[in-house]
C-alpha cells in the first residue's frame, strides 16, 4: 500500500459532477483552498449533468417573451406547489427551498449562466403540461431551455473556471479517490478518509475498476457532500420505492452509470446525517433500451411529443390526462396497478420525425456540437433526427409495420404474450381517428394537440399535423415498448438554505454540507413529490452556489 497521506485544506467537495464544480469554483472565487475528490478519472469530470439533455427551468425569460409565453413568479410558484405536494412535517426546508430556487429562476440565474458563457436555444419546451386543475401538477406554461450545447454545455463553463483555479492553485483536484468514511472530531466533521483506486482510463460512463492501490485522508474546515443519487443501484431503487406506486418494477434499465450508486449517501448518513424523503423519486416511463449501450442497463428517454397513442400492457389506452408529456409520476403510478412493468406507444413514421426527440447529450449531435444547419434539419427533414432512425432500425424496442394486425402480432411477439387483443387496438385507433380531422371534440388528447399547436415552439418542432393514426399516407405503423427508467432520487439529506446538514437529532453539523441530488437538489427534497422538469440541474447550479458561497463566508 501507498504511504498514508494526510493533507490540509480550507474545503474538501465530494463529488466532481455539476453541483460539487459549481461549489467548489465559488470557494475558490472566494480566495479559498479547495480540493475535489472523485472515485471516478478525470475523464467523467461534470458527472450526470454532461449526460444530459441541458434543459433549464427559467421563469420569465426573455426567451419565453419571443415567443409570447405570459409567465410570473406567482404562476411559477403556484404551479411548483401543485406539483410538490408538500405534505409532511419534512418538508419545512424543502419548501424554504422551492421559494428561494422559484425567485432564482426568475432572477439572477439566467444572467448569472449568461457572464459565463452559457447560452440557451432559443425554442422553449413545454414539459410536464399536467391536464388537472390550475392548482394542480404540471406546468401551465413551456418552461423548459435547452441549453446550447446540451449537457457538455452547462459543465463547460464551470469546468474552465475549475482549471483556472487550478492554476492559482486554490483548487485541486484528486481523482480516483474513493471515500470510505467522513472524520468528526468533538461533533464537528473536518476531515475524509479512503482508498486510492488504480488508474483506469476507461471511457466516460463506462464502469470502472475498483482496485485499491493505496489509502488517503484529507482535513478541512468543512466538507461538502456531492456524491449524486442512487439510480444505478437497482437494489436500493427497489428498497425504497414507495408503496404508493406500486411494486417496484422487475424489470428496469438505467439512466445513469453504475457509479451512481449511493454508496457515499449511506456514509453520510451514517455519521449522522438526516436524510429525508427517501422514498421520493423521479424514474421515467419512457425507457427504451441503448442499442448501442455505453454503461451497464443502459437506457434512453423518449422526450415525445403529444401525438403517439399510449396503451398498457395488456392494449388499453391510458386514462387522461395520461398523454406523452403530461405528468411523469402519475404514469409510473397507472403502468404499475397493472400489474405489468412495461406499456407501448403506437405511432406513425409522420409523428415520429417530428415529435420524437430522446434525452442525452449523446443523442443530439446537433444541440450538443451547437449546429444551427444540422438543428434546423429537425423541421425540414423527411426522417427523423439520426439519432431517432438509428433506434427505429436497431433498437429492440422498437417494431415498424405497414399493417396494424402485423404489427399488433409483432408487439404480442416482443412481449412474450397474447395480452393484445387485435381487435381492442383497432377499435380504440379508429375511434380517436374518427375525430382527429376536427377543431371541436371530446378526446380529450386529442384537444391536448390543438393546444400543442396554438404555441408556435411546438408547432415549429414538436407537434406533427393532426392526422389518423392509420392513414397509410403517413406510415409506416411504429409500436415501441417502453420500460421503467431509473434517473433521480427526489428525496437526501436535509439541509438549510446554506446548505448545511441537519443531524438525526435536528441539529445541524458544524462543517458538514450536502449539495445537487445528494441533498434532494436542496432542502432534502425541494421537488417534493414530483417535478416540472428543467429542475435537476437547476437545483444543482443553485444549492452548489449556495454551498459554496456558505462555506466560504463561514471561514472568514
């Protein structure tokens, strides 16, 4: 074994993903020393957050006002309550948190990204639309901006001034450092210890190996907590999926690598820490196995727009306002009373090239290599994006057909059953194509598409022209099967507006901070019970500039 090593510092972040480098750059802004550590190589640096689609929840932006999107801090707040569904004696920071992070969305944030170099595309989505009352889940207006550049584009800024740090030296970074245990000396935690893993430079996302090479411990005045969620670990998913959805599914694939294990969750907690809300959580019913997979389990989210017809396991179309886009968890919570982990959408090749776009950097050459010409192919083309095509062609989830009693059959195949009924299909098919030609009507999906296309970012990109389901003119006939996606843990240790880590006995710990998921994105739980989308990266920017800017000022 390497000789142990123990060296002193101001701050130590565990953690090298978006909210431990958005920490550790404010401590370091602050003229304060800094050293990140990350079981992980360098070459996963910025962690989930590069993986993503980039999407940032922004209120009153002057992308919305382009675009003739009337939004408020009041209509935000009102929607963010209607989603969060606060409801336990927990949930005191996390609503203190919800407050703060609305007024950041509608102030500071967008400037703040915008000194720095971020920039937003300039089309607003419309995520999680709900379809309940005005108090009720969803949001009312399209919140949702893409970040130019994608993932990769919200890290980049916040990497560089990692680096220039790194020159001044005030921040240094140890990868392939594992923490095995948190120091406290007299209550207060100063300090972590571990094991040096061996050098691996296997490409991002893919599993690493875990031979000890050595042992560390590194002292400070504070340590924040970054480690991210759980999502990779099926086990724990499983072990705190909460009874009101269900039985956990059997079969789920994953949205994030296999280091996303919450190992470092129960090491904190362990020494003390509250951890809360746990069995809150945000898991995708979209999932469609990679083809072309780079961690284990991998998945992708379809991101659909509003036309493709959503059927059960067994072929009955999910109640509304269950449509694609509308409200994530109650979906989870409909496909699971099935008894039934999986559902399928039936589509055609004409909504497919316009309204399937799939989550991740990875699967957005255009957004991601900021290329206007290849973005703007996604309204003129006669296929659908590459990506998209490349999944139609190769991936098993998906089925195409030019007839809808060989495709019900292939659909029977894939499932390894007889639960499809051809003749259920058909006759719900041809019951919402009866109406799809006019402006008036009572299927109710069907207004949630002429609503779609009264906003001019939807109609330009996201929504097909209304037409029937089977008119040849626009096949082929698609079916996909969709499975449970593992991504967020809604719930993680509970921390106030600093961000500092209240102790089993509700006190909090002197230099023991907790950031991004780790911390439920703030508060232990500021989405509460579900998310208007946008959030996660949000709740990560902010609660690590909080973190940051606390733990430096706490110094002196």
């Amino acid at each position: 074994m390497a000789e142990h090593l123990v060296e002193q510092t101001d701050v130590i972040v565990v953690g090298a993903g978006l909210s431990g480098l958005v920490a550790a750059t404010e401590i370091a802004d602050a003229g304060k020393r800094v050293i990140v550590v990350d079981q992980e190589g360098e070459q996963s640096l910025g962690g989930q957050a590069f993986w993503s689609f980039g999407g940032l929840f922004l209120v009153n932006s002057p992308e919305q006002r382009r675009l003739g999107i009337k939004d408020s801090f009041d209509l935000a707040m009102q929607d963010w309550i209607g989603t969060a569904g606060f409801d336990r004696d927990e949930d005191f920071w996390p609503r203190q948190w919800a407050e703060a992070y609305v007024a950041f969305a509608a102030g500071e944030k967008r400037d703040w990204l915008r000194a720095m170099g971020h920039r937003i595309f300039p089309v607003v989505g419309w995520a999680e639309r709900g379809g309940y009352d005005a108090m009720g889940h969803g949001n009312s207006v399209p919140r949702f901006h893409v970040t130019w550049g994608t993932g990769p584009g919200i890290v980049e800024p916040f990497e560089r001034r990692a680096r220039e740090a790194m020159k001044s030296g005030r921040l240094t970074f140890r990868f392939r450092h594992r923490v095995d245990a948190l120091s406290i000396t007299n209550g207060t935690v100063d300090g972590i210890s571990g094991a040096v893993l061996a050098p691996d430079n296997v490409e991002r996302g893919k599993s690493s190996s875990r031979n000890v090479v050595g042992e560390f411990a590194l002292k400070a005045q504070a340590v924040i907590v970054a480690s991210g969620g759980i999502g990779g670990n099926h086990e724990l998913v499983r072990q705190n999926w909460p009874k009101r959805l269900g039985e956990p599914p059997k079969f789920m694939i994953s949205g994030v690598p296999e280091h996303v294990d919450g190992r470092m969750i129960g090491i904190t907690e362990k020494s003390g820490a509250r951890q809360i809300n746990r069995d809150r959580m945000w898991h995708y019913v979209e999932g469609i196995q990679n083809w072309n997979p780079i961690w284990p389990r991998h998945g992708i989210r379809i991101l659909p727009g509003p036309s493709s017809m959503w059927f059960d396991a067994t072929g009955t179309r999910l109640p509304a306002p269950l449509f694609p886009g509308s409200d994530t968890l109650g979906q989870l919570q409909y496909i699971m009373s099935t008894g039934y982990d999986y559902s399928w959408f039936i589509l055609t090749q004409s909504i497919i090239k316009k309204e399937f776009a799939l989550s991740g950097s990875e699967q957005n050459p255009d957004l991601t290599g900021k290329s206007w010409r290849m973005t703007l192919r996604r309204a003129t083309n006669k296929g659908a994006p590459a990506p998209v095509e490349a999944f139609k062609s190769h991936g098993v989830d998906f089925i195409v057909r030019d007839k809808i009693e060989d495709l019900v059959a292939a659909m029977n195949k894939l499932a390894g059953s007889d639960l499809l009924k051809l003749e259920h299909v058909r006759m719900q098919i041809e019951a919402r194509d009866r109406e799809i030609a006019n402006p008036y009507v009572k299927d109710a999906q069907v207004m949630n598409i002429h609503n779609a296309r009264r906003y001019i970012g939807d109609k330009l990109i996201r929504t097909a022209s209304p037409h029937r389901i089977l008119d040849p003119a626009q096949g082929p006939l698609i079916a996909v099967k969709l499975n449970i996606l593992t991504r967020k843990t809604l719930g993680g240790f509970e921390t106030d507006l600093d961000s500092r880590v209240f102790g089993s006995e509700g006190s909090i710990i002197p230099g023991l901070y907790a950031v991004g998921e780790a911390a439920g994105f703030g508060g232990g739980g500021v989405h509460g019970y579900r998310s208007l989308e946008g959030t996660f990266l949000g709740g990560c920017l902010f609660s690590g500039r909080n973190a940051g800017r606390a733990a430096a000022k706490a110094l002196g």
